[in-house]
C-alpha cells in the first residue's frame, strides 16, 4: 500500500502494518509544554484505540496505530499543528534545557531554539534537514549530527553545518565559534539560504559540503 498524498499532508506515516498510521503533533523543542498537553493527547489515544505513545528522539510524542478514517477527527480534538516527521524539509527543531532549568548550561538554547522552530519547521529544502541546539558542550542535543547544529559555549555559540547519522554518519564541520545570540539567526538564514540555492534534489547539506568543499561553502556563507 502506498501513502497517499493527502495523507502525507495530514502528517500521517504508513506503520509496519501496512494498515494503521502514526502522527506526531508539533511540540516545538519537545521539551517545555502544559501538562494540559498530555492529558489531551493522551485522552485522544485512548478515545480512539490507539496503539501505542511513543516519544521519539526528536522530542515527539507520536501517536501510533490508528486508522485512515479517524486522522480528521483526531486532528481536530488534538488541536494541534502537525509536526514535519517526513518529507524533503526542516523536521523539528531539538532542544535541551539549557539555562531554563540546566545547572550545566552555558547558554540559553530554549529561546534560540524556539525561535528558529518557529521561522524554519516544516520549511521546504532540497532534502530534509535536521536542527539541534544545546546549552553547553555535553551536547544532549548532538547538534554534531545535525545538519544545523549550534553548541553553547563560555563565550557564545558554536555553529556547525553538515552533520548527520544514518548509515553514512558525518560530523559536522565548525563554521564559528564564540557566536552571541544576537548573532545566530543572520548566520542560520545565510546557511539556509545558501543550501537551499546550491543543493540538489535529495542532497543533505553534509553531501552538499563534501562535493563543493567546506572552504569555498564556508567562504560563501560568511562573505
């Protein structure tokens, strides 16, 4: 069986099954929220029989194993905007604690983080693209596999482009150091701007670097 179009637009992933869908309301940095927030869906999951919460190592709560037929109505009682969990754009953004509630932190990623979720989630990009922010160098966030990853540091932000898992894992390369916050977003939007402009279709943005040369992509951004 093949996801249909419009489902995809409801957020709505094919399970092993072959019958039953998963969704994955937007939490923006997953992290920070109303309890309220869980009791709803929590109550949706079990009005409609769902299988099973799974919290995702993108800081979802993902709703899993429900039918086609239900997906409006559970969309409308959750209330919710959907969450970018597939597709050539920018998933969700992640997030640790940072000086929010962290005694580790060095900087302050909740806000920054919040920030870029609200400009770039579910923005459309040559392939996906994946963000992380943390608060100091324990890198909860692992920003290093990221293709936008953005590390607290004692004199500012660490920004680095390019990283990413799977099954050809990359480290991201260091494009700044000792970056204040004020700073950050310019640098992100010169980053997207230029990935967007320069990647081809299906191309993460570490591919992108290893076949134009971190120099000349760095020199680029930052010209």
């Amino acid at each position: 069986m093949e996801v249909k179009r419009d489902l995809l637009d409801k957020g709505a992933i094919l399970q092993r099954d072959k019958e039953s869908y998963a969704i994955a309301p937007h939490i923006p940095g997953g992290i920070i929220f109303d309890t309220n927030v869980l009791r709803r869906i929590a109550d949706v999951a079990d009005k409609y029989g769902a299988k099973a919460l799974k919290l995702t190592s993108a800081q979802r709560i993902a709703i899993v194993g429900i039918q086609e037929d239900q997906l409006d109505s559970i969309w409308q009682e959750l209330d919710m905007n959907k969450g970018s969990a597939v597709g050539l754009c920018v998933r969700s953004v992640r997030i640790c604690p940072a000086t929010a509630f962290c005694k580790r932190a060095q900087q302050d990623s909740v806000t920054l983080g919040l920030e870029l979720d609200k400009i770039y989630h579910g923005m459309a990009l040559p392939s996906k693209f994946k963000m992380a922010v943390c608060g100091c160098p324990n890198s909860c966030t692992e920003p290093a596999v990221k293709d936008l990853g953005i590390m607290g540091a004692p004199k500012g932000y660490t920004i680095m482009i390019g990283g990413n898992a799977g099954v050809k894992p990359r480290l991201g390369n260091i494009l700044l150091q000792n970056v204040s916050q004020q700073e950050v977003l310019p640098i992100v939007e010169k980053i997207v701007h230029y990935y967007k402009e320069n990647a081809r279709n299906y191309e993460r943005l570490g591919m992108m670097i290893d076949r134009i040369g971190f120099e000349q992509v760095k020199e680029a951004i930052l010209k």
